[in-house]
C-alpha cells in the first residue's frame, strides 16, 4: 500500500512531543499527515468525523483515559483502523489487556523519534509491537519475581500506590472490587504486609514499582 495520505491521529495531552512524532512522520519518505487529540474526548470526536485515520496512537494517561475501559472505547471507534498504546509507562498486565482486545502493542515513548517512526512503520503493515525491555516489564522482573508477585497483582500494588481506591483500581484494570482486594490481601501475604499501605511502602522499598 502506498504511503501517500495515510493519516495518523495522535492522541498526547504532551503537545510537543505529539508534534515532534507528527513532524518525524511527515518527513521524507513517508509524508503522512497527522492530527493532535489532547484528551479523550477530543479523540472520540475526532473518530466520529467523516475524516478516516490508517492509525490512532493513544496515550494512556491523558485527560479522561479511565484504564482499559477508555482503551478499548478508542479501540472500537477507531476500528478498523489499528491503535497502539503510546505510554512512557505502563504495566504489562494491561499491555496484554488491551492486546486481547484489539490494540497493537505499546510504543513506549522513551524511544528516540527515529526508532518510534519505525515502529509505527511495522504496525502499519499489520504487526503487533510491544517492547522487549520496559521500564514497566523490569518492575515486573527479578523483584517481583522474588516475592512471587503476578503481574495482576503488580498492576494493583503499584495503582494503589498512586493513591488509587479499590473501585478506581477495579475500573483501571477492568475487574471487579471483590477480585482487588483478593488480589490485595494476596499481595499482604506475599509481601508479610499488615495491611495495604504497608504493602505500598515495602513495594517501594522493594523497588516493585
């Protein structure tokens, strides 16, 4: 297929760096032309006009992203146009998540333009990316291994640490308030905490997240 008007939607409440990947994208030899969402509603409405994108780059943590559910909103409405996660951070537990319901990987943003233009080239042509080395799958790595944390549980701990209520929790990680605290009692356990906000301070003492 050839380059030529193939139109890339990215949506980053960071301005400069959604620019700076819009104008690596319009550079010889691609010249594909992009447009800037800086928050989930401007992305949804930017979805419902007539004007059609090849590919939506989705930053997960920009104004009125609520977790998986917002991903997979994008997900659909931008159908069948694919969408890549766009994140300096992120947990493997919701990269897959969203992988299993239709998104093509996470470009982490911590990639030089050069590298990020690349991938971008890649998913275009129908694959799937997600990094073999990320700040989120080394917190995901020896130390928790250690402690025999699962990535679910990671993704938990390290929400709650942000301050996060179960009910927040649950909706970020598209479960239920039953199975967090499960998942939090489970991690006390592991982790010899007498309750959650001890288990936050041994995970940050423990460098989980």
């Amino acid at each position: 297929m050839s380059n030529t008007n193939k139109k890339i939607l990215i949506a980053d409440d960071h301005v400069l760096l959604a620019e700076s990947v819009g104008v690596a994208l319009a550079a010889a030899p691609r010249h594909f032309e992009s447009m800037v969402a800086t928050t989930l509603a401007e992305t949804k409405l930017a979805l419902e006009t007539k004007e059609k994108f090849d590919l939506v780059l989705l930053d997960i943590r920009m104004p009125g992203m609520m977790g998986l559910k917002s991903i997979h909103e994008v997900v659909k409405a931008a159908d069948p146009a694919p969408v890549a996660l766009l994140s300096g951070t992120s947990d493997m537990g919701v990269v897959n998540a969203a992988v299993d319901f239709g998104s093509r990987g996470l470009i982490p943003k911590t990639l030089p333009l050069t590298a990020m233009v690349n991938v971008v080239d890649l998913i275009l042509s129908g694959q799937a990316f997600i990094p073999v080395s990320t700040e989120t799958s080394f917190h995901s790595g020896s130390s928790q291994q250690k402690v025999g944390l699962t990535n679910r549980e990671s993704s938990v701990l390290r929400l709650a640490s942000e301050g996060l209520t179960n009910k927040e929790i649950a909706f970020s990680i598209g479960s239920t308030e039953v199975n967090v605290k499960m998942h939090m009692r489970s991690i006390c356990n592991k982790l010899n905490a007498r309750n959650r906000a001890h288990a936050v301070v041994i995970g940050k003492d423990m460098s989980l997240f």
